[in-house]
C-alpha cells in the first residue's frame, strides 16, 4: 500500500433515529496486523448491548437503493432508512431493538486496506478478530451474534467453525457452508457465469483504492486515495481466474478453504429457500446438518433470495432467536424444545413465481428431524420409453435398449434434452429431501480419434406438471422462475468415497481431488449416481414430475447460473452423442413422505 494508512473515525448523533453512528472505526487485525474499518450503529441511550455483525464485500457505505434500487423498493417499509446496505440487518429497526450493529468492509474492499481475497482463510481470520474485538469494546455487552444474508450468510458457517471468544449465536440466511460444492463446481463442473456477473458487478467494483466510486454512487472514495491500475491488479485475487485455474477440492486455493462444521458450536438458525437450487440451498441443508451445535433449527422458505430476510415474519423469529441467546429472554422458547428443529414450507398448487402474496398461502408443518423421520427413499425407474415409474421395478428392457442425445455440439441437429415422464399420480405425493438419479450412461466422441481427455457432463433437472398438463414453476433466486430442483455431474469426477463419515446412500459423497479423476473413454458404460439438491414438492392428484437429462444447461431455471466456460467445457472435450443404457439400472430415487 503506496499510501499512508489513517486512523479516521467520525462520530454522529442521529435524533430522528434515536442512535449514534460511529462511522470508520479502526479494527486492529492481529492475525496479519492490518486494519478493518468497520462503522457502529449504537443505541442513543447509554449502556452495553449484544451486537449483530456482517462482514463482507459490498461496502458497508453503499446504499441499499443504489446498490439495487429495484430490490430496495420492494423491501418491507419498517427495515429501509438511510442506512440500509444490500443483504444485511438495517441498524435503525435494530438498535431501536436494543443492540448494537457493526458493519465491516472485508479487507480490501471499501474503506479497508489489504488484499482483496473473498471467501479466503484470510477473510475467517479478519473476521475471527473483529468478533472478539467487538466483543470486548466499553458498548457491548461481551455477546456477539451474526445476522445476514447470502455472502454475510457464508462467511458465519467459516468463522463460527474457528470459536471466537464473544459469539453467541449466528443466523446464516441462505448462505453456503461449501464453497467447492455449492457455489464453485456443481458436481465437478465450473459454475462460472454467475460468479464472473457477482465479480464484475459486485465486488471489483468496491475494491479498497478504486478511482471514482463517488461520482457513481458507489459508496465513498477512499479515504486514503486512489490506487493506480497496477496497484490495484496487485493487490487483488480474481476469482474468475482462481476458479479457472483450479478444478480440484486439493488444490490449494479450494484445500486452504475447507474447515469442519462439526466445529461450529453456537446455537444456530439456518434458513434454506427451496428456490435457491443453484447457490445456496444446499449449503444450508448441510450446515445444519453436521454442524456440531447442541441448539440448532433448519428453516424452509421461499420466494425470491433479497426480500424474505425482511419479511415480518421472518424478522420475528430473527428477534427470538437472538434474544434467547443473546439477551437471556427466551420468550418463544428455543431453549426449551418449543421450537421444533426442523420447519418445512410445503410447495402445493401453483401460485406462479415471484409472487410473495401467494406463497404465503403454502402450508408449513414442524418436523423433529432432517431428513424427515417419516421418509421412503423410492425409486422411479426410467425406461426405453421415456417413463418414469416405481413399478418398472424388475422389467428388463432388451439388452440392446438405448436412448442418445446430442452432447453439447451446437452444430449437431438430434436430440437434445430426453423426458422420463412419471404417471400422472392417483393420490397427492409429496416429495420432501434429498434426490438421486443413477445412471448407466456413455459418450461417443464425434472426433477421430477421441480426445484423451473426453467426458460426459450431466445436467439433471426435475420439473413438475399439473393434471391440466402445465409446468408449476417456482420463485428462484433473481426473482425468475425456476423448476422442482437441478443436479449435475462431471463422469469422470464420478468416483464416489462410501467410507467417508459424510457418505449416505441418498446423498453420495464425492471428494473431487485431482487423484480421484477417472477416465472417459468412447462408447464405454460408466454407472453415475448423481446428487439432485434437496427439495420439496407436493404432487396433487393427476400431476406428474419429468426428469429431464441434457448434456447443457436447460431452461427454465438456470439464468445467472450457467455453466458454459470454453476453459471448462471445451467443445472437442465433449462433442459428441450421449446414450442411457437400458441394460444397466435407471432410477430417480426420490424421498416420498406417506
């Protein structure tokens, strides 16, 4: 850093709001002895309270209606003021709560020097020492609890592994706990298309030194001054290059992230949206799930990934839950087994998508545990004749039985997607956990002779249908719509490790290590369990569910989520036609709850 570091730190008394603003505090970083500035929002009234921490890229100084004035708009009334910032808690409705609210900029992003390296062991580190530091400053009361959504939701289940003196609680609202698997390679395969829009959107654009980001509403300039082109380049991690370069969960760059959930011993609150199949949903599910905390709950919502963190509702078991663990005042009883662990939004009828109004309408039932004591893995048999049905059990097609589609050869003109449709059912089925497809399948390589490096990526998606014939379609996460649930799988990242502890028969458990890469040779059957994210869906009478089994990404459903990098997919790496072999076993095992 050319520049002199400043230690810079005003001070406001806001009346209306009734709360002091401590704007660009200086937080001492011991791990690495760099600095975070960070701004405290205080109750107007003297005393210590319990403080509610974010920390993270988008500037704790950019405004929520600049950021995305849309999003903003739509945002309950009773959480916007002149503070609100993308994602996380407004500090007007939860001072006025009794606590205090500390923002961070991560370092390098904002006001906060140091190398931009998001989602880093560096990011656990600073915010490791900002909690403790939080946690023993003369205005908090020593207990600390994290609150926020998304990148504020990913970063709780990294640092909550790590112990830090001072956290009491944390509330990771549709935040990934696996940045390999959730949010990097969907079964091996570069997810790239949504991190380069959150990149180049997002966070570049905020970084610490960054020329003229007042002049575009951007939050503040730096307090320091701008740093020039190579500064900048110097002093940043670019995850689009960094996920490029390095497909393996033993490459350093993943290696260095990975951390245990059974660490985490907070009381925790995990909110997961059904519609978040494509970031993170699953990342929630398995938080909660291995998560070693004696106290935690999973929630299932929907609607889209910005307004529900708001939704009064939702902020009222936020307010709970903080103030049992946080305040002592366990008026709704997490402590005392009245909240049952697990609460699940049941998606029947269809409401259409993006539709808050009708999704209040879905039902929601309180189960004791996840997955669902009540569940029965079924399997869906697929056969030649594009069905799907749990009475196919024991009918052999002929052995020479094969449905092919193109794999990913924009030029070829056969088919490109297949259809295994289930009969319409005969009573409602409700579908409730994690799904599974298990498939015989094949490549035959359009070039000669085939490339040492051929595969077969599968792109799986489950989508449902009424009696009348027409898609339900679901709210996803930009507010699109988006089908039942989506899985994926890179065939040679296909080797599966049964004596992992994280291993279940529905759930497979792949360790995607360079040393565990199998080959993919030409017109040679390879047999793949694929893992669908978790899901719900309740089939009325006469509706039916389609698995769709393409070599692409296939709409609806994918948006911002695709996974089209020539680095990842070369054309002649996987050109070619797809088959389904009918003498080897296809099933989709779905979690039926009677």
């Amino acid at each position: 850093m050319p520049n002199q570091i400043r230690d810079i730190s005003e001070t406001f008394v806001d009346d209306e709001n009734q709360l002091i603003f401590h704007k660009n505090v200086s937080v001492p970083l011991k791990w690495n002895g760099g600095v975070l500035r960070v701004n405290v929002y205080l109750p107007k009234a003297e005393g210590k309270y319990p403080s509610l921490l974010t920390y993270g890229p988008y500037g704790k100084d950019i405004y929520y209606g600049d950021f995305h004035t849309k999003s903003f708009s739509e945002v309950n009334p009773v959480h916007k003021s002149k503070y609100s910032a993308w994602e996380t808690p407004d500090p007007v409705y939860w001072t006025k709560l009794g606590y205090a609210v500390v923002r961070a900029d991560e370092q390098g992003l904002g006001q906060s020097p140091g190398l931009l390296d998001t989602m880093s062991a560096s990011t656990a580190n600073s915010f490791f020492d900002l909690i403790e530091w939080t946690a023993v400053q003369d205005w908090c009361s020593g207990k600390v609890g994290l609150l926020g959504v998304s990148y504020y939701a990913g970063s709780q289940w990294r640092v909550a592994a790590k112990r830090p003196k001072g956290l009491a609680a944390i509330i990771p609202h549709e935040g990934m706990s696996d940045y390999y698997r959730d949010r990097c390679r969907h079964g091996g395969i570069l997810s790239n298309n949504f991190i380069n829009f959150w990149w180049n959107r997002q966070v570049i654009t905020n970084q610490y030194g960054r020329p003229n980001r007042s002049k575009s509403r951007w939050g503040e300039d730096t307090i320091e001054g701008d740093l020039d082109a190579a500064e900048l380049e110097q002093n940043c991690r670019d995850q689009n290059a960094d996920n490029a370069a390095n497909p393996f969960l033993d490459d350093e760059y993943h290696a260095s992230k990975v951390f245990r959930l059974e660490d985490i011993e907070v009381p925790l609150l995990s909110v997961a949206n059904w519609g978040g199949n494509t970031l993170h949903l699953r990342g929630n599910v398995e938080g909660y799930t291995w998560a070693g905390s004696k106290q935690k709950f999973l929630r299932f919502i929907v609607g889209r990934h910005d307004l529900p963190f708001y939704y009064d509702e939702e902020v009222e078991l936020q307010r709970s839950f903080l103030s049992a663990f946080l305040k002592d005042d366990d008026y709704a009883g997490w402590k005392t087994g009245k909240v049952p662990p697990v609460s699940v939004c049941l998606r029947k009828g269809d409401v259409g998508f993006n539709n808050p109004e009708g999704e209040k309408g879905f039902a929601r039932r309180n189960e004791s545990q996840w997955p669902l004591a009540s569940t029965q893995y079924t399997k869906f048999f697929l056969t030649p004749d594009l069905t799907m049905d749990k009475d196919a059990q024991g009918i052999k097609p002929a052995e020479s039985s094969i449905l092919s589609y193109d794999a990913g050869d924009s030029s070829a003109k056969g088919v490109k997607v297949l259809e295994f449709k289930m009969p319409p059912v005969q009573s409602e089925l409700e579908v409730t956990g994690h799904v599974l497809a298990h498939l015989g399948v094949s490549v035959d390589s359009s070039v000669s002779p085939p490339p040492e490096n051929l595969d077969l990526d599968l792109f799986l998606t489950l989508r449902h249908f009424t009696a009348a014939g027409k898609e339900v379609p679901y709210t996803g996460s930009s507010g699109d719509a988006v089908p039942v649930t989506k899985g994926w799988l890179r065939t040679s990242m296909r080797k599966v490790n049964p004596e992992s502890p994280y291993h279940r028969p529905y759930l497979p458990r792949r360790e995607y290590r360079s040393i565990d890469v199998q080959p993919v040779q030409s017109g040679v059957i390879y047999e793949c369990d694929v893992e669908l994210w978790p899901t719900n869906v309740v089939v009325e009478k006469g509706g039916w569910l389609v698995l769709q089994v393409s070599s692409e990404d296939t709409e609806p459903g994918v948006g911002l989520f695709k996974h089209n990098s020539p680095i990842d997919r070369p054309a002649a790496k996987f050109s070619g036609t797809n088959n389904i072999h009918f003498a080897h076993e296809n099933y989709l095992l779905l979690p039926v709850i009677p």
